[in-house]
C-alpha cells in the first residue's frame, strides 16, 4: 500500500440501503467510528444492535458506532469521510444539505451508479472535497441492515476530482482494503464509470419494465436483442465522446451479462418499491451525451421513456 499521510478515523455513510450498509459494516468491522444516515429509522435500528448482517459471498455481521436521521448531525460533529450511497435522484438535497460540512481534510464520496452524480456533488461543494468511486458488487435487500451479495467482483476503484486530494483518495483506499472491502486508486474514473454504466443500461431498465430478472432477458431471444441494442448504442456513445472503454469492450460487456446472475437489478427493485429510479443518471445520460456528440439514441430514448413511464404508477 502506498504511504500516505492522511489518516481518517472517523466515516459516515448517507444511505442505509444495501450499497451502504455493506459500506458501513465493512469499515465498522475494520474497527472505524461509523456512523449510519437515512431518512428511515427502520433501517437504521438493526445496524446499531445486532448489528449488519451481510450474507453470500461475504459473511458476517458488524455494529455500526451510531446512527442518525438527521445530514445536520454529520454537520455538528463532522466524520473525516462521508460515502453517498443513495439513489443519485437525492444528489441536489444532499448536496446543499453538506454545504457546511466542507473543510480542509474532509471529502465526500460518490459511492453510486450513475453517469456525472461525483460533478453533481462538485457544483456545490467544490472539486477539492469530493471523490467518485466505482463498486463492483451486486446485492438484494432481505430487510433492515439484513443484505445478501450476489457477487462481490473486487477490487472498488477510487479517484479525486482535485489533484490536491490524491493523498487523501489513496488513504481511503488503504482503509477500505484493509477492511476487506478492496479498492485500488484509479485516474480513469470517468472511463471506468462509462464501462459499467454501459452495461446498467440495458440490464437495468429491461429488467425494471418488464419484471424479468437478467437470466431471464438474457434467455429470451426477444428482450436479449433490445439488450444488444441498447450495448452498441451505449458503446457509440461513449467512443464518441472520447470515453475509453478499451479494446474488446462489446464482447467483454455480453459475456458480463450472460453471468449476471438470477436477480432482480436495483432499478426493477425500485420500480417494485414505488421508488424513483436512477434512469436519468444512467439512460437519461447517453441520451444526454449522445446528443452532445450527434450520436442518435433510440433505444435509450425508449426505454427511458417506458421506465419513468412506470415510476408514478
């Protein structure tokens, strides 16, 4: 591990769903001060006592040091290292909530899927402050602060926006690996977001409007072929804006999905929680870039359209 000298002692994470509680119970088992936020306080109750139970390919359950439902909290007695781990459609609200919270040696992570959530952070609280992370995992909610992970593909990768905070981005990377949560310091963040988002765009949304799970899309020759349509446009996209998604990219990206897996992707998650999905960060983004670039996208056009179609329903 390369030497650092920040030594962040104290984290908090913002979101006390699955991507967060695996976060929190990671670093609450490596022996950190964390503190648990959401707005639910169902969830947080188990986290505290008996603990984060996490199952499947990582299994153990761990107490986090506090729990609050209240940003202004974090505000008052302020972590070294706050995650963001909640459905990028809050970023606004969270962001101006942590206003205050930004000092010399403190950083916020975007812990989240989504094209740009690190720069939606990064207009308010500045470049300095803010880190973007990619996770390679995938895991279901069983209740509050009870997780099952499906897969755990390691290492995480993490980057700074602001050359100024490359040692800190180093040291968290350091805490987290210790805690057996591996994650390796990157420069081509960005490419590596576009490399996943790619692949979310098509899994995520065709499972979330018609209930399949990714086996059964990727079996059915209909849905699969929307799924290769929605890849080659995604991949269009991004190597016209000049994003690298390397070499063998498109067969890497099929042969990803054939081992999804048997589950239910978060977006088809939310749909069925009557929650709002990430859709604009994710289709609503290679739209956003495709017309940036004069790319046409209408694969991603209709899918996004059918997606928030569902959402007030």
């Amino acid at each position: 591990m390369a030497e650092t000298s920040y030594r962040p002692k104290k984290f908090a994470v913002i979101g006390a769903g699955p991507v967060g509680g695996i976060v929190a119970a990671f670093l609450a088992k490596g022996g950190y001060d964390v503190t648990l936020c959401d707005i639910v306080p169902e969830l947080l109750a188990p986290a505290l006592d008996p603990g984060i139970l996490l199952e499947g390919v990582d299994n153990f359950q761990a107490k986090v040091t506090r729990t609050t439902t209240n940003i202004d909290d974090l505000i008052n007695d302020p972590p070294d290292v706050i995650f963001i781990t909640v459905k990028a459609t809050a970023l606004p609200l969270i962001a101006s909530a942590l206003e205050d919270f930004v000092a010399e040696g403190r950083y916020v992570i975007s812990w989240q899927n989504g094209i740009d959530t690190e720069l939606e952070l990064a207009q308010i609280l500045g470049n300095k402050a803010v880190m973007r992370g990619v996770v390679n995992l995938g895991c279901v909610p069983l209740g509050a602060a009870h997780i099952r992970l499906a897969f755990h593909h390691r290492p995480h990768f993490l980057q700074e926006l602001d050359p100024q905070s490359q040692d800190a981005a180093i040291a968290i990377c350091n805490v987290l690996t210790e805690c057996g949560l591996d994650t390796q310091h990157t420069d081509q963040v960005t490419d590596m977001v576009w490399r996943k988002s790619v692949m979310n765009a098509c899994m995520n949304p065709m499972c979330a409007v018609t209930g399949m799970t990714m086996v059964e899309i990727i079996k059915d020759p209909i849905t699969f072929n929307l799924v290769d349509g929605l890849i080659k446009e995604g991949i269009a996209v991004a190597r016209a804006n000049e994003f690298s998604l390397g070499s063998g990219y498109y067969p890497y990206a099929i042969n990803y999905i054939k081992n999804a897996g048997n589950h239910k992707p978060s977006m088809l998650q939310d749909i069925e929680a009557k929650r709002r999905t990430e859709v604009d960060y994710i289709n609503g983004k290679i739209i956003e870039y495709g017309l940036q670039a004069g790319i046409p996208t209408p694969y991603n056009n209709m899918i996004r359209g059918l997606v928030k179609a569902l959402e007030p329903k």
